[in-house]
C-alpha cells in the first residue's frame, strides 16, 4: 500500500494532503473516496487512512495506527567523502534510505574530484533530499533520512556527533582487522547513535584517518574484499541491520 | 596495484598475457618492462608479478605469491528473478561480486515483466559476465563469479543445489520472523554452500514461495524495512560477510 509522509498533525483524525502528495494519489494512483493509504504524520507514526474527499482538497481520515516501527534501533549517520559521479550520492541515498539511515552526509574529502559551487548545493541537496524521501516511502520507513552537505572532514566531525564513530578503512582490512564493528554493535545499545565515515573513489589519506584516529573514532575493516566508495556505506547498514535486528533475537 | 585474472598456469614462472589483458596493462596503464601488477592463474591463487618483455607478446614473471584469500568461507549462489530494467541486474552482479558472491542467476519468475529471448541470452549473459570479471578484478577477488540465466524458478532450483537454501520473503518479515536468517548462519559451516532466491519488482508469487518450502527451501525476512528487488541480494550479501568474516572473530 501506498506510503505518505505528511508534515502535519491529524485535527478531528482528518489530515488534508499537500498538493504534491494528492496530485500523486488521485492523479497517479488514481485514488477515490474509500481508497486506502499509510500516511506517517508527523508524530513519525504509522497510519492505515482512507480518502474521504477529493475536492475541493484531498482529505484522509485515519482509521487506526498500524503498530509498525520500521526504524532501526540506533540512529546511523553515515559521513561520505564526496564521490565524482552524479549517480553514485544517488545510489548512496537511496539504498541508504532503504536499508535505515537516519541521515547521509557527504564532505569534500582530500581526495574528492568532484566540488559542490555554494550557488548549487541547496539545488543538489533538494535533489538527494527528494530521493530520499521516495525510498522513505517506498521501503516504509518511519522517519525520512535527513541528507547533509559539509565543505571539510572536520566540520563534518564536528557537526554531527555520535554516541559511537567508526572509520571504514581498507588498511585495517589488509591488515586482517575483523573484529572492531562487531565489538562496537555488541556494545552500541537501542537508541543510542553511530556515526560512519567513508572516503571517496581514492580512499581516505593517513592524514585524515589519523585526524579521526586523535579524535576517538574507531577504524573498522568490512571484510577483506574491496568495496567501492558507494559499496561500504550499504555493507555497514545491512551489517548494523542483521546485528541489532536480526542475529540479536536468535534463539 | 590492478589485478588479473588468468586463465593460465604459469611455465618456468612466466605468463603470457591474452591480447585484451595485454592492451589494457600496456596501452590503458602504460606498463613497461618492470612495472607490477597482481595476477591470479587458474590456481585461484593471487601472486604478485613483473612485467619482463611488451613485445611480441605480453609477459610477466611470478615473484612470490601474496597469501591472501579475499574469497567468502562459503560460496554463495544468488537468484533473482529477473527485475524489469536493464540497469537492476548489472548492479545486482556489480555489486554482488564486491560483495563475494560465488554466482549470480537470473531466473523469470511469474511477476517477472522482463523476458530473455532464447537468441539474445548469450550476448546478455556475456555482458553481464564481463561486468562480474572486472568487478572481481576490482574488488580483489581470487574467483570470478559465475553467470547464469534459467527460464524458470523450478529448472533454477533443480540446477543450483545447495547445503542451505533460503528465500527471501517479504511475509517472513511482515510477520517480525527475525531469526531464520541468522539460524542458518550459525548452522553454516566454511567450505559449504548455500542459494539464495530473491524476487523480482512484484515479488515472488505465493505459488512459488510454496514450491520452495515444499522443497526445503527456509524463508528468511531481511528486517522490517521494505527492499527493492536489487537491494536485498546486496543485504544478504553484507549480512554473510558480517557473520562469517567480522562477528564470528570477535574477541
């Protein structure tokens, strides 16, 4: 069933739709009075509703709340050295999305080609921001992702703190490191936060692993394959999900 | 350093490089006489290698082996059922490669909306191999993962038999199943194997999920979160890794 995230409180259990959102149910869907939807107000909740009126605003009426939470149990920020392609903050975003991020960074790496001019990031953000949005929905999310743009590492680091950080770094996956993310998800407790760092097509520098290494955040191998840049962040979702979601309640 | 396969075993320590391979060391990378490079023959086994004479042919000289083994402790085998673009199973063998998958099929599942005409299977097959080759390449791998398409679910299950067997079942998470997955992965011992069948765009058909309970085949949910048809191969992939490579070292 189709998923609407509304930022808006239900008044007497009735939520009118923005534009956008009731163009998409009765033109695109096609939808009519009685049609039924999951919308998520802005208590992050989800909702069963069902069209009651289409004109003059198209209106929904909640019916019950669902009881699901789709939300992973720890809030994951993932930091992005800037990578050159257009597509690949896309893929990062979207598959992010899907699999639970709470937010997507990208910082200009050192070794970041690509450069966002001041006078585009707001245009470039509304487009990442508008394609998270959609998974959100998609992949009926509770919350939607939140994307991000910072001009360096540090500032970065600085702006987004975290109950937990870790760096992928492939040297600590040459040098057979294996254990330091599970030590961290073993540690890491229901709602409380990571935050991961990645760098870009040629990788973090020493300099900048070192600068986080002095700053207490914790490199961390994915395996011993080489993931590329828009590769690792979706490793570490997928292993953040079956952690703290999956292999935690084996019997 | 760039790694290739080989479908060679070395004489006295020497290989000559095929006509492709050559073109790219010497004409894409400007190699010479004593630039390095990693091969890995058809012993699977990755060594690193000199360049010793350009012409007439391409050769390059074994000098130890590197030890490593970036291979999976279990050789997995995907299968999708085909999704509709053209675009989802190039970056579900990508990206499965990366992730260490041993082989990739693609099956016409009944929501498949896609079909591969008998005649263009082969040139479809080729390119999607070629993108598994130099992903392997990439990533470091010391196997090049396999390509394969099949009509149908019950001639994919019949040619890909397994120690363990899952489908992934969007109903298993619906129904806040958690543990199946995990189960099988505490199960799973190395040099084992185990098949994997997703969905396509629609998912798999109740009809079909019946087919494969009937024959053993264990449902699995991925999470509560919604994926597409492309990203839960991805997750499953990453899922293995963790368990296998990361958490079950954990000190």
């Amino acid at each position: 069933m189709q998923r609407y995230f509304l930022d808006a409180h239900p008044v007497d259990g009735l939520l009118t739709l923005p534009q956008d959102v009731a163009h998409h149910l009765t033109t695109v869907l096609r939808a009519q009075a009685g049609t039924k939807v999951e919308v998520v107000p802005s208590d992050h909740r989800a909702y069963l509703a069902e069209v009651v009126a289409t004109t003059p605003q198209t209106t929904v009426k909640i019916i019950e709340p669902l009881g699901t939470d789709s939300e992973l149990p720890v809030a994951v920020t993932l930091l992005c050295g800037l990578p050159k392609t257009k597509e690949k903050p896309e893929l990062i975003v979207q598959k992010a999305t899907e699999l639970g991020a709470r937010k997507v960074v990208f910082f200009e790496s050192e070794r970041s080609i690509s450069h966002w001019a001041a006078n585009k990031r707001a245009r470039k953000l509304g487009r990442l921001q508008k394609i998270a949005d959609s998974a959100a929905e998609q992949s009926h999310r509770n919350c939607q992702p939140q994307v991000e743009y910072y001009a360096d590492l540090a500032t970065a680091l600085a702006a987004e703190p975290a109950d937990f950080r870790v760096v992928a770094w492939e040297e600590s996956a040459k040098q057979g490191e294996t254990a330091a993310l599970a030590q961290v998800l073993a540690k890491i407790k229901p709602g409380q936060s990571i935050a991961a760092v990645f760098g870009p097509e040629g990788g973090l520098t020493t300099g900048e692993v070192d600068q986080m290494t002095a700053a207490g955040v914790t490199p961390v191998g994915l395996g011993p394959r080489i993931l590329r840049t828009e590769t690792a962040p979706l490793y570490l979702m997928a292993a953040i999900s079956y952690a703290l979601e999956l292999a935690s309640s084996r019997k």
